[in-house]
C-alpha cells in the first residue's frame, strides 16, 4: 500500500480518536423549540444537569419556540457539525415532516439522530361529569352522529391532533376536529363538557387525573403505566396493538463526526441509567429508554411514515 495512504489512513484514525477524547471542548448549548416549562424543557433541563458534570463543561438550555418548533431546529441545522450544538426535541420532529411543505434542512441532509432519551404515554381524557364513561360510548356517540362529535387539540397538525387521529382511524369513526391555542385551553374544554376528549400526554395530565378533574378513559400504551395503573390501556378495550406516546430525542447537524454522535449516545445511555436522573424523569412522568444510535434513526425513519400516513388518511393539508 502507497506510504501515503497509510498515512493518511493513520492521521484520519488519530483525528477520530481525538474528536471523541477532546469533546466536548467547551460549552454545549442544548437547544430547545418549546417555551420555558414545557414537559420537553423540564426533560432537557434534567438531562443538562447530568452532562454537565459529566463533562465538566457547561451544558446550556436555550429555548428557541415558534413555527411548531422549526426555529429552533433551524439554529441547530445552521450551527457547525462539531456536537457542540445539539437540539432536544420531542415527537414533533417525526410530525414535522407531515404537516409543514418546507422545512429548515434538506431531506436529504437532514439533522443527524442522536440519541433517544424517554416517553410519556397519551392518555384519552373527558369530563368526569360528562356521559363518556368508557372508549365505546365515544365510539358508540361517534358512530350515531358521525362528524359532529368535537374533539380537541393544540392545533392542526400537533402531536395531539395526530394522537386523536390515530385512535380514529383506529375506531372507524369520523369527528369534528377543534384544534385550540395550547394544552391548557384544551384541557379546560374538555373538563368543561364543551369538547368531548382530547390526546393528553398523561406526564401532562396526570394531576387533573388525580385530582378527579379529568376522568382517563385509556392509556395509549401496550402496557399500564406504573404512574396510573388503575387507567386501563386503549389496546384492552378492543385496540390490539394500539401504542402511540410523546417521545423525546437529541439531534445534531448534519455532518457531526460519528465518533462524536457515539459518544453523546454513550453519554446519555449512561445518564438515563442513573438514579437521580430516572427518579426526576419519573416525576414528570417520563419513562427513560436506551436505545443505540443506530436503532434510534430506524425508529425516527419508521416515525416520520407513520404520521406521514395518518396525515394522509386524516387529509391535514401541510401548512
């Protein structure tokens, strides 16, 4: 073999060796799409704490909300490929791909998947005072007056409107859509009796639950959630097969050295595996997962079709 080559081969191992001992070099700004408090900042910020002391290095939260959080991904694309730039997103990168005609990269460069970290279950909630007192007199309600029954979400095209989507297509039913300003609003008309569900996270409504505000009529998860294992799943209730929750991951630009993605991957695996950081997870009703790199872009590939199929069944028109 050419000296040369091999030399070059050598400098290239070394270089890859050395991205991986040295990073990170400085500050890692960890980029989140959602205003200050929201259940994907409240994860982020628990995350940050850890690699901070981790690698001894500043890592800092920067909320960057709007354009159902295409801005902040933006700064996370436009940002150099070095893993010092990451962004912390929610399923919404997966519905994204569905509900907007333009997005801030390229499909075929997209930003890189890193790593996931947990998810929350959807959970179908009505008013406790309401006549819905199961997932079959929705249906049943549906099904005799089809297209009137209002449901809500945080706005055409959200996770929620999609998790509502899903349980109908499921069901084979067809209702009125009422897309609404945010989860609050949402919420509230429901446990008002004007709406009559809607797809909450169940991290998110989980006191309401408790509180004897919001009555679960089912957990979108295979499994009861060890949070509220009284809420049966919507997959007992004559869904086989039914799953569909809130995820969280990290992404970095295109063009991050693998050496670099592996490491942040390592990183968090470790993180999600450590006690402080399940136990605060938990409290915000997140169930921590590692997965690799790799089976992270199969799932976030098998994500992005399967809302992309919803969209089409629920004809949303891309914005």
């Amino acid at each position: 073999m050419n000296k040369f080559i091999i030399f070059t081969i050598c400098m290239a191992l070394g270089f890859t060796q050395a991205s991986a001992q040295t990073f990170p070099s400085g500050s890692v700004k960890l980029v989140v799409p959602l205003t200050p408090g929201s259940g994907a900042d409240t994860a982020a910020r628990i995350i940050a704490k850890y690699l901070t002391k981790v690698w001894q290095q500043p890592v800092l939260v920067e909320n960057k909300p709007g354009a159902g959080g295409l801005i902040g991904t933006a700064a996370v694309v436009n940002a150099e490929a070095n893993g010092q730039t990451l962004l912390f997103q929610s399923v919404t990168f997966a519905t994204n791909p569905a509900t907007y005609k333009k997005l801030p990269y390229e499909y075929s460069k997209p930003p890189v998947n890193v790593s996931y970290l947990g998810d929350t279950p959807y959970v179908l909630v009505t008013s406790p005072d309401g006549p819905y007192k199961s997932i079959k007199d929705i249906v049943s309600a549906a099904r005799a007056k089809p297209g009137e029954i209002p449901f809500a979400s945080v706005g055409v095209g959200s996770s929620t409107h999609f998790a509502a989507e899903y349980f109908i297509q499921a069901a084979g039913i067809k209702m009125n859509h009422i897309p609404l300003k945010g989860g609050p609003e949402a919420i509230q008309e429901v446990m008002a009796g004007r709406i009559a569900f809607c797809m909450a996270s169940l991290s998110t409504a989980l006191g309401q639950i408790k509180g004897g505000k919001l009555l679960a009529l089912g957990i979108a998860s295979k499994s009861r959630s060890s949070a509220a294992p009284e809420i049966p799943t919507i997959a007992e209730q004559g869904f086989p097969n039914f799953d569909m929750s809130l995820w969280f991951g990290l992404w970095a630009p295109n063009g991050t050295p693998a050496v670099v993605v592996n490491k942040i991957n390592s990183d968090i695996a470790k993180a999600l595996q450590d006690p402080e950081v399940r136990e605060a997870y938990a409290k915000v009703g997140i169930d921590p997962k590692v997965i690799s790199a790799e089976e992270f872009n199969k799932y976030v590939r098998e994500e992005i079709s399967r809302y992309q199929k919803i969209a089409a069944t629920a004809q949303i028109e891309q914005q």
